[in-house]
C-alpha cells in the first residue's frame, strides 16, 4: 500500500531572526526506506534534521510520526518513541568500553536506572543483546576496547550500534561517511544497508557515491524548499537539480571522469570575481 | 610558474605528547606551485600542515620558509611570514560573526582579496554575514574558512580537506579558485580525501604513510601511476 | 565493589576498631566525619564531574538540625542524626535543582553563591546560635550505652562511616552510576539516548548533599555542637582539598585526604597560627599544578607503571 | 586524690585572640601578664611543683576554643584555663570545663551569662569584669547629664547582646529611654550605614556595644559621617588601648569604665611599667586581671598542696586578692569576683602629662554596687541552695 | 518633608549612596572577572585576595614608605597587576590545556595563600587608612551628608569600568580577544601573538582589582579578611549579570549595590542576602544570566 509513510511534515518553516532556513517543507518518508536528504549548502538540511528530532523547535507546520502529531514534544520524548538521530561528528562515550557504550542505551529499557542501591552485575543481563549489536556492526571483537583508542571510522560504526539498541523505528544519519577515507566509505555504506532491514532510514550526505549506491528515494533541499524528489536516477537527471546541487560531474562516478572546471558557466563566475584587479 | 623554491621540509618528525606522528616528511615546495597530500585516514596530512605551523606538541628536522629556517618559531611568527591554514575542523568562532570571522586574521602580506571579491565567491556567506559563526550550515563554515585566508594576502596557504561537506557545485566553484590563486602566484599545500578534487589542481602529488612521502606524482604521470593510487589509497 | 577494593575495606575497618587504643579517639572520630564529607562530595565531583563549591552548607544544615533536634526537641541520638541528614538532603534538592541549570564554573560559583545565602540564614536564625554557635548539644544514649562516654561513640562513629562509605561505593557502581559516567562523558548524546539528563544530576546531589548532611550531624554529637564554621566556605574549600590531594574520582582519595588535611591541621595549629591557611594554600596550588591525580591516584599510576615495566 | 598534684606539674593556659579584633585588649598582653604572676609567683614560694605555661588563638570561634580546652584538658593534662576572652568561646569553654571538671579563671569575656544562665560556680570564675559592670557607668553618669535618649550599635553575638541589655536597663533605671538598635557582625569592614541608622534614629547618644577594631572602626566612621557634631557617642567596652589607637583629640571626653588604669598608685604604676618594658604599651584591665588571676590560682594550689579542682575552688573563694591589679577583691559564690571599679573620662590632649597619661578618674565604684548583686542573680545551681 | 515611605530621607539617601558606592566595587571587580574569564576561561577566586592586596599595599606604602594615596591608586594598581602576570607566567599558563575547574582550584589556593600570609603579618583586625584630605569631610546637601570621598570612588570607578568596555567591544583588540579565547590554537596560527595577550589580559584584569582595592581602602579599614567576604557576592552578580557581556557586568554590579542599599532601609534583615535571592530567581527564568550569551 502506498499511503505507508512513517514520517511526514506539512509546511515546515523554520526562521532564524528573520532568516528563513526552512521553507515550507512537505517531506513523506515511506516506511522501510532509506531516503536521502540531499541540496547545496545551507539548504536546510541540517535544520531539518533539528526540527524532526526537536533540537530546534518549528516556526511554523507539524511533524507526524505514525500518523500522530509530534511537534511539540520533547527531544527525549521522541528519542523514546522511535526516533533517533546520529550527529555530524561522532558521539561516542570516550571512556567507557565498547560493551559499556551500547549497554548505556540498552538500560534504559530496564528501568532500574535511577536504582543506585543496586549493583552494576544487574547490568550483565543486557551483555549478549549489546553484544549482537556489535556482531551486527563488526565490532564484535572490540567490545572490551575503550572506546577512544578506536580509529575514526569504527567509531562511527559503534556510533550506529548504540543507535540500533534503542530499535529505532526511524534512524536519522546526518553525514554519516564525511572525512572518511574510502574504504571506511563502503564499510559503512554497507552497515546503513544491512541495518536498513528492518526499519526507516533518513541520512543527509554529500557524497553521491553513496547517495546512489543505497538510497531508494531522495529529496533534493534548495534555499529552503523541496526542489525535486524521487529516485536517484530521475532525480539526477532533473536539469534544475544539476544546475543547483550536482554540477556537470555528478552525472558519473568514475574516478577519472571529466575534470571539474570543465562546464561552461564557471568561467564567467570567476572572471567577475577577478576583474577586481 | 617561477622554479625557485618557496618551502622545503626535510626530515620533519612530530609529537602528540607521547605519540610519534610524522616519521621524516621531506618535501619541498616551490614558489606559485600547487602540491597535494594525498594518504589513508591517520597517515599524518593534517598533523604534516599543523608541523609546518609549529600547531603540534615537540618537532624536530628542518622547515625552510622562504629560506628562513623556522623550526624554532612561535606560531604567530610563522604565520606571520605569510602563512595561511585552513583547518581541518574548520575553525570558526562561535562568539563572532560571520564577517567578524572574515575579518579577524590581521593581514601577513599584501595582495589579498577584497571583502567584496569573497562574497561574490561565496554568496552565501554575504547573505549569512551577520549571522553568528557556528550556525552557519556546514558547509557555509567551510567556505567561510576558506574564504577567511584569501583576505590576509598570506602567499602560502594550507588548505586541510576543503571539498569537504560542500555540495558538488561549490566543490568545482572552490576548484576553479584554487586555479585562479594559482595563477596569482600562491603557493598552496592541498590535504584531501576527495582524490577527484585534487588531482586536476595539484602540479605534484605526495603518497603519506606513516608520516612520511612514499610515492610523488607528477601532473602528467597520473595516468600510468594509476595502480600506485590503487594501492596506497584504494582509489 | 571489586575484591581489591573490599579487601582494603576491610583492613582498614580492622585499624579503625583497634586505633581508640593508640590514639586521641576524638580526633579520630574528626577524621572519620570529614572522611565521609569528603567521599559525599567526591561522589559528585570524582563520578558526575559537578564541583559544587558550597558543600559545607550540607554539613553546617544538618549540624544544626540534630543539634536542634537533641538539644531542644530532646530526640533520641539517632532519630537526631536522621533528622540531620533529612535536612540536608532536602536542602541539597533546593540547592541542586538550581544550581543544574548551569554547567562547570558556573556550576560551581552557583553553589557557592547559594551557600553563602544559607550562611547568612544561619548567622542570624535565633535557633543557631548565631556567631555564639549552638552550644552544649547532649550525646544521649544508644541501646543503654552512654554515648558521653568517647569510646562508645567512636564505635557509633565508625558503624555510620562504614556503612556510609559502602553505600557510596554501591552508588558508583550501580546502573543509575552508570548513566551519570555516562553523562559526564558525551551529555548530548545521552539526551540523545532518551535520558533526562537533569534528574540524574538532581539525584545524585541530593544523595551527596545527604550524606554530607550526615557528616555533619555525626560531627555535632561528637563535639557537642554545631557553629558557623561548619556552613562557612572555607570548610567548603577544605573539602575540595581534602578530595583533591586524596584524589578525585578514586575510591580511597577522600579518605587519605581527609585524615592528611585534618591532622596536619591538628599538628600545625598551635605551631604555625594562621600561617595554617597559607600552607593548605600551597598543598592547593601544588596539587592542581603537579599532583592533578591526588595521593591515591599518583600512587596507583606508579604502580601500574612498575608492574607495567616487568616483562 | 586530694593532697597530690597532677603529674608535679601546675599547667596553666592561656587561650585568647591572638590575631582578631580584640588581639589588642588580650592576646600577647595577656600571656605576658601570665608569665610575669608565674615568676613573681616562683620569686615569693619557691614552689616544689613546676609550673607550665601553653597558650593558644582561639581565633574568636567557639569551636576552636571548646576543642582545644578539651585536647588540652584530655592529652595536655592543663589544670587551669584563663583569659578566654569573646563571650562566645568563653561559654563553650566553660561547657568543656565544667564536663571535665577543670578550672577557667576568665578574665576575657564580658557577657554576665557566665554567672547566671550559664554559670558553674565549681569550675569558672569570672574574674575581671562584665557587661553589667561596664554598662552601669556611663548608663548612669551619661544619662544623668540629660543625654537621654539611646541607640545602639550592637555586634551580633552574646556578648554585643547582654551588653546592650545592661545597659538598656541602667539607661530606664535612670529615666533615659532606648529608640533602637542595628545589630552588625564581628568585625564588620564598613560601619557607614550602621551609623547611618544610628543617625536617622535622632538618638542623643550612640551607645557601641561592641569592642576592640570594631569599636575603634565605628569612632571612625561616626566622624566621617559628621555624627559626632550632634550626637555623644559612648563606647561601652572601651579600654586604654583603643584611646591609644585612636588618640585624644578624637576621644577627648569620652566617658566609660574600666576595670584597671596603669596610673592610679605606686603599686600599679609599678607593675604597669615592668609590663610595659616587655609589651610596649601600658596594661588594661585583661592583661593585669590575667596576671592577678594566675597568681590567685598559684597561691591556692601551693596553699591547699595539691591542684585538685574543688579544693583549689574552695580555698581561692575562701582567702581575699590583694594585688596591683585588686584590692579586697573576693570570689562571690555565684563565681563572680567583685572588685572595684573606675569611670574615667578621658582627657584633653592639652591636660595630658606624658604619653598614655590618658583618663581622669571620675569616680570609684567599689565592688558591690559595680557588680550584679546577688539578689538579682539567674544562677540555677546557686538559687538552689 | 524629612520623611520617604516612613523612612527618614536621611537614610534613605544615605543608604541609595552607599549602595551606589558598593555597586561600583562589584562593578570594577566584576569586571576585571570578566575580562579575565572571557580570555583564560578562568574564574579568578584569586580576586578578592588581590582586591584586599591592593588596599593593604596603598596602607603599606604609607606607613613604611611614605606613599600617599594618588600615588598608591597608580603604583598599588601595577604592583597588583605584575603580580598578577607572574602568577599567569609561572602557573595558570600550564592549565590552559585542562578543564577549567582546575583554574578555579588554582586561583582559590592562591587567594588562600595571599590571605593566610596578611593575616599572619598584620592579623584580621584591620588597619586605619585615613581619606585624602582633598577629599576628607562631606558637602551638606541638607536632606544628607554625601562624603566627598564616597563621591569620588563612585566617579572614579565608573570611568574605569567606561574606560574598559570601550577597549573590549569597541576595538579590533576586542575581537582578538573573543578569537583568542575560543580557540587560542587557531587564532596564532593567524598569526596573532596569543602568549602575550593572555598575560597582559590577567595582569590588566587583576590590575583592576587592586585598583578597587586602593578605593576602598580610606572607606573601609583595611584587612586581609576585606576580599573574601566581597567576592563571594561579586560571584553572585556575575551570575546574574552573566560573563557574556562587559557592560552587562558594570550594570548588573551598580544595579545590585543600590537594590542591596535599599534592602537595607526597608528590610535590613535580608540585606546581607538579598542578592543571592536575586540570583536564585534569575536562575530560575533565565538560567544564562540576564545579560549572558551561552551556548
Ligand atoms: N541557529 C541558526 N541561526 C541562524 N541561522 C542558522 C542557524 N542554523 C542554521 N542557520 C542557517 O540556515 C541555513 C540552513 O542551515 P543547515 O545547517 O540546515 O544547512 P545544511 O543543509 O545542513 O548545509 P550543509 O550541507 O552545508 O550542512 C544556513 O544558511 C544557515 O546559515
Ligand atoms: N591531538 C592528537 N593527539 C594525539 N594523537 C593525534 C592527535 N591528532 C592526530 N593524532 C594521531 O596522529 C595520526 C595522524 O593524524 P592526522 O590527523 O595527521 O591524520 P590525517 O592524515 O590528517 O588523516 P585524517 O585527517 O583523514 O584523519 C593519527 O594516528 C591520529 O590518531
Ligand atoms: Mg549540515
Ligand atoms: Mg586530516
């Protein structure tokens, strides 16, 4: 059935002193999908993500979840109803072990965490699921590492295990692969893939790559507006989105494809700028 | 392009604290040239840039700038014969604003751009002028990074992963920049991930491993070099 | 608690029983009440990195509310005590849900603002004493033993602190300590993770707040009485000392710290006069340039390091 | 246990201010005058016990003072506490020796709580002076001469208070009346707007009921405000080293009363110099009490040949003091020891002779009438019998 | 009319002048802290003490040197403030790196130190400094006597704090430091001389400090115990004021003195905490301080 959706927004309008980052934004996000959020800078992306997970409280419009009004919520309130989000840079807890990090997210299912009479072996119960979640991502033979001592890209990884304990219904991935060398790209691509299973994925990303490679639809942001959505391929086709966001090179991925610089317009867009001297 | 050299590090090693980062860069630079540092996450590109402006902890070798040896000098000296870096984390302060931000570095040299040649480079940030630093969106901070250097007229410019976070449109604008900074005589060290970024700007191209050049590129080899890129960095 | 630190628990509760015959019980009994003010604290500064600079407040509220409760309602001894403790928890809950609202050194000249305020309180309550002190508090008894009697109290003394200290030890290493290690770590992302962050902060407050209380009742029916100097910001100062020369965030710091403090206080009192502060002064300064993991945490990264050196 | 003396040695203690506010009324001056009953004590008996002298600071706080007297009472093995000045701490001490059942001769504080409420007739002696004593003067004498009408500048502690409340009712006994008092801490560091009040209040006279620096501050600052120019300010514990400090064209006519003056007879002058050569600057009435308190003490000790408590108590109450500081003094079954007391007024600077040659002495108030008389005692355990 | 609200019109103007007066020491002093915080990111505990230290050299300088009171507002002021850059040079310098609560542990076992050692020299009693005679008496305004020289600290006081804000906000130094204090790192690396500018920020902030210190000294009596009782409440105006803005700060103080004068008219019993309540309420409804910009 079509009418699926998990997440939708209606007029979503956000304004900074004036300034107007989101405009009027209808997003449907279909249930199981992994949906990208792509656009030039400063389109909105990031406050979009805000204003879904309630960092920023809307100027105007609503958020449904599931078909029920979310807008005036608290963040840890959505947090608990499904709804989890993964920053721009990674958020781990540096000193605790890996095991630790993920078990965190797991306690609070328990309800006992405000119990500070009880010891912390009540805890070992949560061990085998935190350790799933690592096996799911690849970790598993870093649980007892602290977390710190890990290179970038695990991070990131153990990032979206502590995610998945909470069984998000919807996950939210703000740049998941940035400054990332290539073959943590495709690691982690992978992961967004396997963990897609079961659940909505909404990610705002840069690189086309991996824009491409998994997402089943995705919405193009301009100056604050939905400027086209639909799969990558029609999408990327739709000349006002090159015009915008993609640039003549987005059309292939190879390595050594035409050189940026090459499309006609930059010319005259430097020109102007050095005719200053 | 003038053949006389501008920057030559040799055997540079360096320290965060206990750990030892570059194991004996040696590089050298000329004047108006364009070099990449191309490298696997944590080979030392960045700690590389931040050396050269004595950012790390202990360093030891050498670092010639304009045939002056400046191992030994405070950051602000270095910086002020006519050095600017472009961070990594980008750097920009949240307790000024935007034009603020563009305009804190002093001038170290002269010839830089005005303030109205950068906002018709980047017409975000003219737009965004007022807004306070950090809530510029990633990318804007990025440009405004950018941007912030090319005012001071600094003639070396260290440049850590600027196509980073930038939509494909600005990543070719800010190429078509570094192009047009290279015909004005800067001398420019690019560090980046985005290979497809680097390649058609840098004249030469330097492979970091472990802190120190493994392989050098030349513009015209890339094509039969293609199985070294392969194999150090999977491209 | 981990075997080693249990084993060490023991010991020392093994000294402590034996010491009355070596030493001046009352002074003990002294060490003994800081002790455990300075593990409550440590409690808050050493596992959610909070640094409340008006500690003493806790210890000076409940001094005066058992002193009250003995000396004028004529409560028994440990009703007192409880009483004491009660207050200062609840104080804690004032003071704390304020002071949350601000994080680090904000935090920290918060709690120290509103100290000061209840320390003006206190000096001009009728009920305190005022500059006079409440004076002559009665020891009561306990299951028919006169606590005049030093030595019985010194056994009370020590029954509270041992229990007192294991409590503490069960906090941090509990699931609701966890949580607080984890928001010292990364506090957005736990807000992230779907925990109101504040609560946890308020929780634990109130529980170094009360134990500090608990301190500082202690501390009235050993000396008889409850004076300003309790609630004063120097002894709020003392306390951080004491954690940080001990070193903070370890299990045993507070304690050493408090015994080294106290009795160096003791010692030089009459030697020095009030070159007394200078020297505390320097210790301070020392420590926070030097000595940053305080005697227990210096000396237990030595001995991982020597251990770490055998092949 | 009668009969023997504690370890062959008489331990006596000095516990004062050493570096506060009232540093100047006691402090060194005091162990001096200690030492000094000490060696004219040895000079005279040739005692068989030794005799040692410890002091301490109490630094004014209650605390401080209670838990050294009782360290000293528990691991020093001292007989006898004196000076112990501060209301506060000498109410503390007297607790702690009362518990342990030593003996505190004060001859610091000031609040008659130490002889009523909170007396112990088998341990402490009040020695020097007190607020009823020191209020009665002027209370009269000012009032008498049509300055009627009072306000107080009270420092917030038992002694501010009890001396403010003897003083009220000398003032209504005298048909004077009271308009109001504003209560500042010990050693406060600006007295403006304390007085300010005082003057608002349209009061004839400022009675400060406080004593030391705090004292001395309030003169001070009285003159800055132009108080002075139409109202009488009266310090009520005034002694010779506050008109030292402030000097005599500031306190010229000033009217209260002390307990001693260095320049009353041969005896004195004599006594007040030798002090003089080791402390420069003349005694007021604590260092002389001090020195007339242990040579008591020392004298009962050798005469009842051991240091027990109540024999010592018995026999100091039972012989007369007769000394440079006291002449037919005797120790009231209350505690109290009545002496005589002076109200002086202080000179003007042309009428002074030589240096410290400050007061005229306007009248002599013997003993009895200076002090609470016994009718009106509170002392519990004295009522009882 | 001799009569406001009940209260004689005497002391109520006599208090709003004194209020008005310690106002402008919680101004200067809250300034100097937050020059100080805004640079080190440090809470200089060590302030009253220094505060106290300048009013105990100007009495020093008198009695063993002979120094009157102008000379001492200039000298004690740089006395103070190398104090104060050596303390930077040879301590506060190696915290940078850390959190900052160990600043403020740093700073408030100096303070101890600095106290401890007066008191030890000249005990807690305090020592007389007797007020310039340019400025000793008062002028008679009829409903009061205004002392010339409370007069004088209000004017003296206020042109500094004027002095300083025009410096931080007004002058590209003023950017610097706001970069400076954010990212020290960076911000050399742009080419500005960071090291020299955190020291003479220190020095100049305690500077101010002693300065105050020198002010108050004729007005109250000169003790080593004078600083610490202050500071406690300058910490809490700067709370309420919050560290964000220089001239937020000078406001917050003079307001709080007057608002703590008038308490003391109509409800003396609370006047010693009536700034705390304050506080406390504005915790409650604006948590970042009234003039505070944070994160
Ligand atoms: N808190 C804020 N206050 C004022 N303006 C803001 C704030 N946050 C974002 N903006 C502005 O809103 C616009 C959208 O920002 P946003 O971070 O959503 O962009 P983005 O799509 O994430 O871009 P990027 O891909 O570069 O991260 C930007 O122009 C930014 O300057
Ligand atoms: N502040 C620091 N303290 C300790 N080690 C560091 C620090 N910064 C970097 N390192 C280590 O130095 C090594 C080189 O880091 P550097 O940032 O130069 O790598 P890079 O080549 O720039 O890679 P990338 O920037 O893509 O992560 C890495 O192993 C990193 O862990
Ligand atoms: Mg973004
Ligand atoms: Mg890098």
């Amino acid at each position: 059935m079509a009418e699926d959706f998990i997440l939708e927004t209606a007029g979503l309008v956000k304004e900074f002193r004036g300034f107007v980052a989101v405009n009027g934004v209808d997003l449907k996000v279909r249930r199981g999908h992994i949906h990208a959020l792509i656009g030039p800078n400063g389109a909105g992306k990031t406050t979009c993500f805000n204003l879904l997970t309630k960092f920023l409280e809307p100027t105007r419009g609503e958020i449904r979840f599931n078909g029920i009004d979310i807008t005036r919520e608290a963040p840890e309130k959505i947090a608990r109803r499904g709804i989890v989000r993964s920053f721009q840079i990674s958020a781990v807890f540096p000193h605790l072990s890996v095991l630790e990090n993920v078990r965190i997210a797991l306690q609070r299912t328990l309800g006992t965490s405000f119990h500070f009479w009880k010891s912390e072996r009540s805890l070992d119960a949560l061990n085998d699921r935190a350790m799933e979640l690592l096996t799911s991502v690849g970790l598993e033979t870093h649980a007892d590492m602290v977390t710190v001592e890990m290179p970038y890209g695990r991070k990131r990884a153990l990032e979206i295990a502590t995610t998945l304990a909470l069984d998000p219904e919807l996950m939210l991935l703000d740049e998941p692969t940035q400054g990332m060398g290539h073959e943590d790209v495709h690691r982690v691509m992978e992961l967004i893939r396997k963990v897609s299973a079961n659940r909505t994925i909404l990610m705002v990303e840069h690189n086309m790559k991996v824009v491409a490679g998994i997402s089943d639809t995705l919405t193009v942001l301009a100056r604050g507006s939905v400027l086209a959505e639909g799969p990558y391929a029609e999408v990327a086709a739709n000349p006002l989105v090159i015009e915008a966001y993609m640039g003549t090179e987005a059309s292939d991925d190879h390595p050594s494809g035409p050189l940026p610089g090459e499309g006609g317009d930059q010319g005259s867009l430097l020109s102007n700028s050095g005719g200053g001297r | 392009m003038s053949a006389t050299e501008f920057l030559r590090v040799s055997d540079l090693h360096a320290f965060y604290g206990e750990s030892h980062v570059l194991h004996g860069m040696d590089f050298t630079v000329r004047r108006g040239e364009c070099i990449s540092l191309l490298g696997r996450n944590g080979a030392g590109r960045t700690t590389t840039l931040r050396a050269i402006l004595g950012l790390t902890g202990r360093r030891t070798g050498s670092i010639m700038l304009n045939g002056r040896e400046v191992i030994n000098m405070p950051p602000h000296r270095i910086a002020q014969l006519g050095v600017g870096y472009c961070p990594e984390e980008r750097g920009i302060y949240a307790s000024l604003s935007c034009e603020e931000n563009l305009l804190l570095p002093p001038q170290v040299g002269s010839g830089g751009l005005g303030l109205d040649e950068i906002y018709e480079m980047f017409p975000n940030l003219e737009e965004r002028r007022n807004s306070q630093g950090t809530r510029l969106s990633g990318g804007e901070q990025q440009m405004l990074a950018m941007a912030r250097i090319l005012r001071t007229g600094a003639r070396l410019l260290l440049l850590d992963e600027v196509s980073e976070g930038l939509a494909p449109v600005i990543v070719q604008k800010l190429g078509e920049i570094v192009r047009k900074l290279k015909q004005r005589d800067y001398t420019i060290i690019l560090v980046e991930q985005n290979f497809r970024f680097a390649a058609p700007l840098a004249d030469r191209m330097f492979i970091v491993e472990h802190g120190q050049v493994v392989e050098q590129i030349a513009q015209n080899e890339i094509k039969e070099k293609q199985h070294l890129l392969q194999e150090y960095l999977g491209v | 608690m981990s075997r080693r630190v249990t084993i060490a628990y023991l010991v020392g509760l093994g000294l402590l029983l034996l010491a009355p015959m070596f030493i001046y019980p009352i002074l003990v009994m002294k060490v003994l009440c800081f002790a455990l003010f300075a593990c409550a604290f440590n409690l808050l500064l050493g596992y959610t990195g909070l640094l409340s600079f008006g500690h003493a407040v806790f210890l000076g509220t409940a001094a005066y509310v058992t002193g009250h409760a003995l000396k004028v309602w004529q409560l028994p001894t440990l009703l007192g005590l409880l009483a004491g403790t009660i207050a200062a928890a609840a104080l804690g809950w004032a003071i704390g849900s304020l002071a949350i609202r601000r994080q680090g050194i904000y935090f920290a000249m918060v709690t120290l603002a509103l100290a000061q305020m209840v320390f003006f309180f206190f000096l001009q309550a009728p009920f305190t004493g005022g500059e006079d002190g409440l004076q002559g508090v009665p020891r009561g008894s306990l299951f028919g033993l006169d606590l005049a009697e030093d030595i019985n109290l010194y056994y009370l003394v020590v029954a509270i602190f041992a229990g007192a200290f294991w409590l503490i030890q069960r906090t941090i290493h509990s699931p609701f300590g966890q949580i607080l290690k984890a928001i010292r770590e990364n506090e957005p992302r736990a807000i992230s993770l779907g925990y109101d962050v504040a609560k946890y902060k308020l929780l634990a407050f109130v529980l170094s707040a009360g134990l500090a209380g608990l301190a500082g009742a202690t501390k009235t029916l050993v000396f008889k009485f409850a004076t300003l100097t309790d609630a004063h910001w120097h002894t709020s100062g003392e306390v951080v000392l004491m954690t940080l020369l001990g070193g903070m965030g370890t299990v045993f710091g507070p304690v050493v710290g408090a015994t080294v403090i106290v009795t160096l206080q003791n010692e030089l009192a009459d030697k020095v006069g009030s070159l007394v502060t200078v020297i505390m002064g320097a210790i301070f300064v020392i420590c926070v340039l030097a000595f940053r993991r305080g005697i227990v945490g210096e000396s237990l990264a030595l001995y991982k390091r020597m251990i770490g050196q055998k092949p | 246990q009668a009969g023997k003396i504690s370890g062959d040695v008489v331990k006596i203690a000095v516990l004062t201010d050493m570096s506060g506010v009232y540093s100047a009324l006691g402090g060194k001056g005091s162990v001096i005058g200690a030492e000094m009953a000490i060696e004219d004590f040895k000079a005279q008996f040739k005692p068989k016990f030794k005799i040692e002298l410890v002091s301490a600071d109490h630094q004014n706080k209650a605390d401080v003072g209670s838990n050294k007297a009782r360290e000293w009472y528990d691991t020093q093995g001292v007989d006898m506490i004196t000076d112990v000045l501060n209301s506060g701490v000498a109410i503390a001490v007297a607790k702690v020796t009362t518990e342990k059942n030593k003996i505190m001769l004060n001859t610091g504080a000031a609040s008659t709580r130490l002889t009523n409420e909170d007396c112990a007739p088998n341990n402490v002696v009040h020695y020097v002076y007190d607020t009823y004593a020191l209020a009665n003067g002027p209370g009269k004498a000012v009032t008498k001469q049509g300055k009627d009408s009072w306000f107080f500048l009270t420092a917030d502690y038992a002694f501010g208070h009890s001396l403010e409340k003897d003083t009220t009712e000398a003032v209504k006994a005298n048909g004077g009346k009271v308009l109001g008092a504003v209560r500042h801490p010990l050693n406060a560091s600006d007295f403006s707007s304390f007085l300010l009040q005082a003057q608002a209040s349209k009061a004839k006279v400022v009675g400060l009921a406080n004593a030391g620096g705090d004292t001395i501050n309030s003169i001070k600052a009285a003159n800055e405000f132009g108080l002075t120019k139409n109202q009488t300010v009266v310090g009520l514990l005034t002694t010779i080293v506050d008109i030292h400090a402030l000097g005599l064209p500031t306190t010229q006519g000033m009217m209260f009363t002390e307990g001693f003056y260095w320049n009353l007879n041969k005896e004195t002058r004599e006594f007040s110099r030798r002090f003089f050569s080791r402390h420069k600057g003349m005694p007021n009435m604590l260092p002389a009490g001090t020195y007339s308190a242990v040579l008591h003490y020392l004298k009962a000790v050798q005469a009842a040949g051991t240091d027990d408590t109540a024999a010592v108590m018995k026999q100091m109450k039972a012989t007369p003091i007769n000394d440079a500081f006291a002449k037919g003094g005797k120790i009231r079954e209350d505690g109290r020891m009545v002496h005589d007391m002076y109200l002086v007024e202080v000179k003007k600077p042309a009428d002074s002779k030589e240096p410290w040659d400050y007061y005229n002495v306007k009248q002599v108030i013997p003993g009895d009438e200076a002090f609470q008389p016994m009718s009106l005692s509170r002392c519990p355990a004295v009522a009882k019998k | 009319m001799t009569e406001i609200f009940g209260v004689p019109i005497q002391a109520l103007f006599g208090q709003l002048m004194l209020g008005l007066v310690n106002g402008s020491f919680y101004a200067v002093l809250s300034l100097g802290l937050a020059v100080i915080f805004g640079m080190l990111n440090i809470i200089n505990f060590a302030h009253g003490a220094l505060y106290m230290a300048g009013a105990m050299l100007a009495w020093m300088g008198l009695e063993y040197l002979g120094i009157g009171y102008w000379w001492m507002l200039v000298l004690a002021p740089i006395a103070v403030g190398l104090i104060g850059i050596v303390i930077e040079r040879l301590m506060l310098r190696w915290l940078y790196k850390l959190d900052h609560l160990y600043g403020l542990l740093l700073t408030f076992g100096l303070a101890l130190m600095i106290e401890g050692l007066f008191r030890d020299l000249y005990g807690v009693a305090g020592q007389p400094y007797s007020i310039p005679e340019e400025f000793s008496g008062a002028f008679n305004l009829g409903f009061m006597f205004l002392p010339k020289y409370r007069a004088w600290v209000v004017v003296a006081s206020l042109t500094v704090c004027l002095f300083t804000w025009y410096m931080i906000e007004k002058t590209r130094l003023g950017a610097y430091l706001r970069a400076a204090t954010e990212n020290p790192q960076l911000t050399q690396a742009f080419g500005i001389n960071v090291p020299l500018m955190v020291m003479l920020t220190y020095g100049f902030g305690v500077g101010l400090a002693g300065f105050a210190g020198v002010l108050a000294a004729p007005a109250s009596q000169v003790g080593p115990l004078m600083g610490s009782n202050l500071i406690i409440i300058v910490f809490a105006v700067v709370v309420i004021g919050g560290m964000g803005s220089i001239l937020g700060s000078v406001v917050t103080g003079l307001g709080l003195g007057i608002i703590e004068g008038m308490t003391k008219v109509f409800w003396p019993e609370a006047s010693s905490t009536v700034v705390f309540m304050i506080m406390a309420v504005v915790l409650m409804i604006r948590p970042a301080g009234l003039f505070g910009r944070e994160k």
